[in-house]
C-alpha cells in the first residue's frame, strides 16, 4: 500500500518514538524509507555577516545531521528497510513537498510532539503547510502516541480531502 515513505526527523524524543510505527508499517508492504532532516537556516541570519563562521556552523550542522541520520538509517536498515538520507536547508515544510516529488513518495510521516510551547507552535505551522500543499497522504503521530506502545487500534482516517491519517 505505501511502498515508500518519507520521514521528516528532526531527532527529538518525539520523532525518534514514531520508529516503531515505521517499523510496523514493515508488514504493511513498505519496503523503502527515506528520511529527510534540515539544517536551520533560522538561527543562520545570525552569523551572516561573518562567512568564516557561517561555512564553520553549516559544516558542523551538517555533520551533525549526518551522524543522527545513520544511526537512524542503520536501525531500520536491521529491519530490512531500503533507506535513502537526506539533508535540506530551507523551508522545512517546502523541502518536504519537494523530497516528495522527487522520490515518488506514497506517504509522508510527521510526528507532532515537542515539550516546548515556541516548537509546537513552529510545527503546527508545518504540518498545516504540509497537509494543505501534498498530493501524498499524511499520517501525523502525536506526542501522546509516541511515547506508548504501538497500538493499530489508535489508526484514525480524518475524512478530508487530503487523505490524513492520524495516530493518537
């Protein structure tokens, strides 16, 4: 059914808690993940000005990501997943539409989480843009989700037009 998913993580609490939900989807058909982390260009305005430091703190974040990503990657690769990684700079919600096209997604993964009030406002807003913008199906994981054990009872279909489906 969704042979190939996409999977926005950021490596918090919440997003690394959606991986039992990916791994279940295993015995569900789907044979490849991709997993798309950004690099904040938010906090990069601040050191614009000083392109020595600006290259120092891109490289740094992308090393970063990239370590986060295998340790992620090799774990659903145990699972025999196919796994692809990838890093945007950006506009997350946009780079996620794009990923989508591009890899001929069947369906995009968000987890909806974050103790942080300013974080959840910022997610909210991505989510929306997400679900609004993608001709793929959305299953969103919620924070009250991710923390407990995987349950397929929990599976919501919203009725709406962009085809999301919600856990939580």
């Amino acid at each position: 059914m969704f042979e190939k998913i996409l999977f926005p993580i950021d490596f918090s609490d919440g997003t690394t808690g959606t991986l039992k939900y990916i791994k279940q989807l295993k015995e569900c058909g789907t044979e490849e993940v991709v997993l798309l982390t950004s690099v904040e260009d938010n906090y990069l305005d601040a050191v614009a000005d000083n392109p020595k430091l600006l290259k120092k703190v891109i490289e740094e974040s992308i090393k970063e990501a990239k370590k986060n990503l295998e340790i992620v990657a090799l774990e659903l690769l145990n699972q025999g997943f196919k796994v692809k990684t990838k890093i945007a700079m950006g506009t997350i919600w946009h780079k996620i539409l794009e990923e989508a096209q591009i890899e001929n997604i069947s369906l995009i993964i968000l987890s909806f989480h974050g103790k942080n009030f300013f974080k959840r406002v910022l997610w909210r807003l991505v989510l929306n843009a997400v679900i609004k913008r993608s001709s793929q199906p959305v299953l969103i994981i919620t924070n009250k989700t991710c923390c407990s054990n995987p349950d397929s009872s929990k599976l919501k279909i919203l009725p709406n037009p962009n085809n999301i489906l919600e856990i939580g």
